[in-house]
C-alpha cells in the first residue's frame, strides 16, 4: 500500500529544520553542538502552481576543508 503525503506551505519550515540539523550532525559531529560550527544553507521552495507539486531547493556551503 502506497501513501501519499502532500505538504503545505506550514510544514516547510520544520523539513527545512531537520534536514538542517542532521546534515550538520553528519558533518561536524560534536563541533556542531559544542561550538556552534555548522553549513551554511540558502533555501528556497516552489509552491506547486500548475502541473508540480510544492518543492524544495538547497544551496549548501561553508564545509570543512577535509570534507568529502
């Protein structure tokens, strides 16, 4: 059984959240929440209008230097 889940406007900003917080986690480990050190996120989303669905766009930086 296939479910469907369609987001709203109100959910973006907790998927953003999240998405943000594991991905620092994954990068900097305990420097993320011992100093604060994290990637640097330019989000966006796109509402839906016509054919497609609500969806969501990222641009990630500020990695470590021994990160690959």
């Amino acid at each position: 059984m296939r479910v469907q889940y369609y987001l709203s406007e109100n959910d973006i900003p907790k998927i953003y959240e999240r998405f943000e917080h594991k991905l620092n986690k994954l990068i900097y480990k305990n420097q993320y929440t011992r100093f604060g050190k994290s990637v640097k996120i330019f989000k966006t989303w796109e509402n839906g209008h016509g054919s497609k669905r609500i969806h969501l766009h990222a641009a990630l930086g500020n990695f470590p230097k021994n990160f690959r």
